[in-house]
C-alpha cells in the first residue's frame, strides 16, 4: 500500500490499496486492540508520519521556549480561575446567551442531551441535519441516535466526513481520519461516492467539496461543538480551517451547538491567551483560517444566519472529575491533541484501539469519568509515565500525576471511602491489597526486615522462575547471595 | 430538579468552602511578543496570509477597483456580489458604470432564502470590506452586516475583501480593546486568516476546503 502518488489521476486503484479497514468495533479488550494495532504496519507507519509531521509543526510555533512556559502558565490560570468559579460562570453564561436570543439547554447524561437534540430536531419536522467537528457530539453518539430516529446526520468536517463515510470512529481528536493514508481515502471516495480512483489530495478534496455543498444547502439544523463559552458577552467561540464550521452555523435555519459544562471562560480577553496556546498547539499554525463568534441567532433586519441558536450544555461526568481538586485539573483541557502527539504509546497504538471518543493521554484522563473505571480499567496504566504529555500540555494538567492518581483509585477498595470515581476499585484485588501490607510491614520493621533478608539472600535458589506478567518480558529476579549491607559491613570493617 | 439545578448543585458543593481565584490577567504577555513599528505590521500581515496562499496587494483608496476588475478578468469571472448601499460597494458599481467594464453585479439585497441557490451555484465572486487587520497572525476581522451578511465572505469561491492600512493591528488583544469587542458584539464577528483549507488527508495541505478557494486582500495604503 501507500503507493507514490500517481502524477495522473488513474480511474482503477492500485493493487494492494484497500479502504480503510481499521474498524473500531470493539468486542475486544483494549490489550487485544493495543496488540493488534502495535502489529500493524501500515497503521504504525501512517500515525508515525503524522506524530512527527504534528510535531515539527507545533515546535516551529514555540521557538521562544520562556514565551510559551509563561503562556502555559497564563492559560492554566485562566481556566482554573473558570473553573474556580464555574457554577456561577455557567448560570451568567446563560443569562447573556438568553439575552442574545439563544436558548441553553442542560443534560447531565447523554442520553438527556439526545433528547433536548431530538426534540428540537422533532419541533422542526428535520430530516437532514449537517454537523460541523463535534467532539461533544461524538460523546453523545448523537448521529447513531438521530438515525435511529429517521434523522440523516452528516458530517461535513473533511475528516469526519471521511471517518462516516467508512463506517469508522475518528482517531483522533483534531484530525479524524488521521489514521488513514490518501490511497486509502482514495479507495473509500471510490467505492462509496463512485468517483474515478485518484490520490490526488486537491482532487479528493474537491470531491468532498462538491458533495458537502449540496448538503450545507439542503439541511434543515447544523450541529457544532464549542471551542470556548464567553461568559461575560454571551458567545460561542469556533475556530477551524475548512469553512464547514462556518457554514454548519450560518446556511441552516437552526443551529444546535453542544458542548461540555467546562468549556466557558470567563471574560473574552480570557480567549486571547488561550485561542494562541490552542491553534498553536494542535496543529502548529499561528490561528486557524476562521475564529467564529456567535452572539445570537439572525436578527429581524439580518439576511442569513439561523433564525435559531441553541447551546447543549452537557454533564456527562465532567461534575465528578470537578469534585476533586486534583482531577479537577483535568477540565482545565482545551482539546488541542498536543498530549497524544506527543505520546509515544498513541503513536504506536493508533487512536481506535482505546476504544473510546477521546484517545490518548487526554482519553485515559477524562474518559473514566464517563464511562466510569470499570469500563476504562486498562487506560490508567497503558502509560510509561514517559512524561512528554505533561510538559507539552498548553494549560498545565498534569497528566502523569493524574495517570497515578487513577491507578489508586482502580486498587482502592470498592467501599473504601471518600468515593470520588464511579467504578473504583475495578482492579482491586485482595490478596495484592495484602501482599502490599505485607511488603509495607516488612519494610517498617527492622526485625522483620533482618530475617526476609536472611532468607532472600540465602535462599535466593529458592525463588520462583515465573513472577506473574513480569517475567512475561523480563527475567526472574534473583537475590544476590550476600545483601549489600553485609557487603557494605564487611568493607568498612564493621561487625 | 431540573438538570440544571443537579448540575449547579453537584458544582456548587464540590466547591463550598472555597473562595474563586483572582484574576492574575498578563496583558504584557498577549501584547509585548506581538508588538510591531508600525512599518512592519504590513509586511508582517502580508508575509503570514500570503503562507496560506492568501492574495495581497498593495494600492490605493483610488485605484482599488482597477484591481478588482483585474482580478476577476484574469481569472475569467464576469460576475462579482457587492454590496451597493456601502461606500465601497457604491465606489465599485460607479467605477464599472464609467468604465464600461462588462462585470455583471449581484448585490445581497434579499434574504438568503429566496436566492440560496444562486448564491451557491451560481455566484463566483464577492468583495466585502473589513473592519481592520491583526498583524501577529495575518488575519482579518469581520463583523457580518445586514449589507454585507455573514456568507457573502464564505460561499463564493472567491473573495475580495479591502483592508485599510490605518486598520492594522497588532495583535487580537489590541482589537478587542481599540473596539471594545467585550461592550457589544454582533451576532457574528470573525478573523479570517485566508482561503479556506484543510489537512485532514494524510497531512497534505489543500485549499478550497469549504469556503473560497481564494482570498485577495486588497491593501489601501492611503485609508
Ligand atoms: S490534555 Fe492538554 S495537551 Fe491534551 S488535549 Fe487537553 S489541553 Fe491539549
């Protein structure tokens, strides 16, 4: 596969060139999917070319390295001061949004928020919705729902659009079809649209172009997410690069945006620091093509824009990672993708083999509060700690500590209180609960200690071979025959 | 309850006992990296949309409408979306009218519902003004008007709009204050930083995503 790019367009692929076929249908384990996906050639190699090409990107946009520790810093107390005052932030965020014109809704599941869409969906007999990037959306499985309910939900984000197209989940937060090479695009655009075979990405582009345009004009509402809420004028901030954004909010009668509970910020100058850490960080450009500001729907005198604005505000566990001062951290995110760039284990594993909306460091991060640890056991630990997404995260969360903080919370007894997550405890387990009290035992008591040493040293032929998943990929620890103390007595000529 | 009242509720505990942060806002550090002599602002905005393959051209509050008429036959368009009831719309439409030039103008003068579908199929230009530039990210900034309304700088694939040279600032955080952004917005206020574009194939860059394939800035250095 990933043939050199043909100079002409061809009209039959290339032998070998397959549509995307990295199915994220999940009846597996995420360490079945992780296996899987780390023994696939073409995936590795097209999430490598594109962690690297992210990479050099956004390092071109930070040559100042003091700028952007001092920036990081700003960014983190603009969102913690949000976040420090958000109940109220929220309730003022609404009240200049009404103002404006625009109807807020609140959900504290996805399903609530499926409803408030149908609903509104329902109010306006809607058939064709048009989505522009929605990560909240994707949380909600909104387009799953709207269909089931005879709603046709497209996405118009090129990437996106590609993802739908192939029956897949995006793998990745700012570029969807990240995982996907042009031959494969070309395949997909081929099989599903009966387009002539072309790799040519300006060409495939205008396909999608072309078949998107006759979509903005024919649906009935738009749906978007929201990078930041401007509490203190009433608006929703949306940056991007395509136009899909744009015109998801603009062509449609109504236009349904969705959102999480900590996106909003206080006042609009907040946005200045945190929109040049956000597009700098995601995708290594000074800012995106459009920053789109909406204050309200179309007004009397106006010519276009949905006589319509509604703002989803969605829950969805977000409440529980704010209880705690320390996972609260984690709604400081602006999802710029910058901690999964930067992962070697995302890099590696694709985005789909994690199995849920939001991959990467950020996913392990957040996603266990939505799913609640049982079902997100595994993402805690599927880190080295290597520490690179903490240090390049644009507001400061610290992801390795918080990795930590969920490991605990895993092992905690399932009734041990305070409860600060849904699901702990998933991995405790009694007899290590008391192989960790031994150890510590153990080790605080000198005695003890004196005698395990005696037997570890001297027995050491003794120890097993297997050692669990250790030896798995390491081999069986053995204990020197003399401790290093004793060793240590005997050169100082101790007794 | 309401959702919202569990929502606020739930919030509102996690946080009793707790006074909110102060606001510690570092204006030097959205201003000072991303101050410019006023000679180089131009340059700057210049050099940053022209990375994106945005068009710029330098001329004057005169001769801008030669320009535009140059633009268009270059690249074989006879057709052009103004807006007449602004001064640079009513510039243009006396200049084609004493030129004789064989452009055809469309004005936005309807809602976007009784002519939608020539909007989109069938208008392949526009020219819109603009209410100044940034030159730390070589954007524009638009605030829709009923004149001029929010998708005649989007649908057609291309767009000329008019920058004037005495509009360019900074950086964001100077427009927000030099137009006091946070006293009152319109229902829709943008920066556009060129034609629109995406990457989302294998990382290769193409323009003409959703919105113009091409953008030209019209620079007018005596206004
Ligand atoms: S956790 Fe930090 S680096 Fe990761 S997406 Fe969020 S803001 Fe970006």
């Amino acid at each position: 596969m990933n043939a050199p790019a043909p100079t002409q367009a061809s009209t039959q692929p290339p032998s070998g060139a397959t549509a995307a076929t990295h199915a994220p249908a999940i009846p597996m384990t995420f360490k079945q999917r992780a296996h899987d996906a780390v023994h696939d050639k073409q995936l590795r190699k097209n999430f490598r070319g594109a962690m690297d090409f992210l990479m050099a990107k956004r390092a071109a946009q930070f040559p100042d390295g003091d700028e952007f520790e001092r920036l990081r810093t700003f960014g983190n107390h603009v969102r913690a001061r949000a976040l420090s005052k958000l109940p109220e932030l929220l309730e003022r965020l609404e009240t200049n949004l009404t103002r404006n014109g625009v109807k807020v809704h609140w959900a504290e599941t996805v399903d609530e928020a499926n409803a408030i869409v149908h609903d509104i969906v329902h109010a306006h007999e809607a058939k064709q919705v048009i989505k522009g990037k929605s990560m909240v959306s994707e949380e909600m499985e909104m387009n799953h729902y709207l269909e089931g309910h005879g709603v046709d939900c497209l996405e118009s984000d090129m990437g996106e659009f590609i993802v739908q197209l192939g029956k897949e989940k995006p793998s990745h937060i700012i570029m969807p079809a990240i995982h996907l090479n042009a031959g494969q695009v070309a395949s997909l655009f081929h099989d599903k649209l009966e387009v002539d075979y072309t790799e040519d990405v300006d060409r495939l582009i205008q396909i999608g172009r072309e078949t998107l345009r006759r979509k903005f004009f024919e649906a009935d509402i738009g749906v978007s997410g929201v990078n930041f809420a401007i509490a203190e004028t009433g608006s929703l901030l949306l940056v991007e690069n395509e136009g899909n954004g744009r015109m998801s909010t603009t062509v449609p009668p109504v236009h349904i945006a969705v959102t999480g509970i900590e996106k909003v910020v206080e006042n609009l100058r907040d946005v200045v620091p945190l929109l040049s850490l956000l597009t700098r960080s995601a995708t290594g450009q000074p800012i995106t093509t459009y920053v789109n500001v909406i204050s309200g729907p179309r007004k009397a005198e106006e010519l276009d824009g949905p006589q319509e604005v509604h703002l989803v505000l969605l829950d969805n566990g977000r409440s529980q990672a704010f209880a705690d001062s320390e996972l609260r951290q984690t709604l400081n995110c602006i999802r710029c993708g910058a901690c999964m760039n930067h992962c070697p284990v995302y890099t590696r594993i694709g985005g789909h083999a994690y199995g849920t909306v939001y991959p990467g460091p950020i996913g392990k991060i957040i996603t266990p509060h939505m799913l609640g640890l049982e079902e997100t056991k595994d993402l805690p630990s599927a880190s080295s700690l290597c520490g690179a997404c903490g240090e390049v995260c644009p507001v400061r969360i610290p992801i390795p500590a918080i990795l930590r903080r969920l490991r605990e919370e895993n092992v905690r007894a399932p009734d041990e209180a305070p409860k600060y997550m849904r699901g702990q405890g998933s991995k405790y387990s009694r007899t290590e609960g008391m192989a960790w009290k031994g150890w510590r035992l153990l080790n605080t008591s000198p005695r003890l200690y004196r005698v395990f040493k005696l037997a570890a040293t001297r027995l050491s032929a003794l120890t097993p071979p297997k050692l669990g998943p250790w030896t798995e990929h390491h081999s069986a620890p053995k204990a020197a025959p003399r401790s290093l103390h004793e060793l240590a007595r005997d050169h100082l000529g101790e007794d | 309850m309401s959702a919202k009242e569990r929502i606020l509720a739930k919030l509102g505990r996690s946080l009793a006992g707790t006074t909110p942060l102060a606001d510690d806002y570092d204006e030097a550090l959205v201003t000072a990296p991303w101050a410019y002599p006023p000679e180089q602002r131009i340059p700057r905005l210049r050099e940053l949309l022209e990375a994106v393959h945005g068009e710029t051209q330098l001329t004057t509050a005169a001769d801008w409408p030669a320009r535009v008429v140059e633009a268009l036959a270059k690249r074989g368009i006879d057709e052009l979306l103004i807006a007449p009831d602004t001064p640079h719309g009513q510039q243009f439409a006396g200049h084609v009218a004493e030129k004789a030039t064989a452009i055809r103008l469309k004005a936005y003068d309807r809602p976007v519902e009784e002519w939608k579908d020539e909007l989109f199929f069938n208008t392949p230009a526009s020219l819109t003004g603009t209410l100044g530039g940034i030159a730390a990210t070589g954007s524009l900034i638009m605030c829709p008007t009923t004149s001029e309304p929010r998708l005649m700088s989007l649908v057609p694939p291309l767009h000329i709009a008019l920058l004037k040279a005495s509009e360019v600032y900074d950086n964001l955080y100077t427009v927000l204050q030099a137009q006091a952004w946070a006293q009152g917005l319109p229902t829709n206020a943008l920066l556009v930083s060129g034609p629109s574009k995406t990457a989302d194939i294998q990382q290769t860059l193409a323009y003409g995503a959703h919105g113009p394939k091409e953008l030209i800035v019209l620079i007018l250095e005596d206004a």
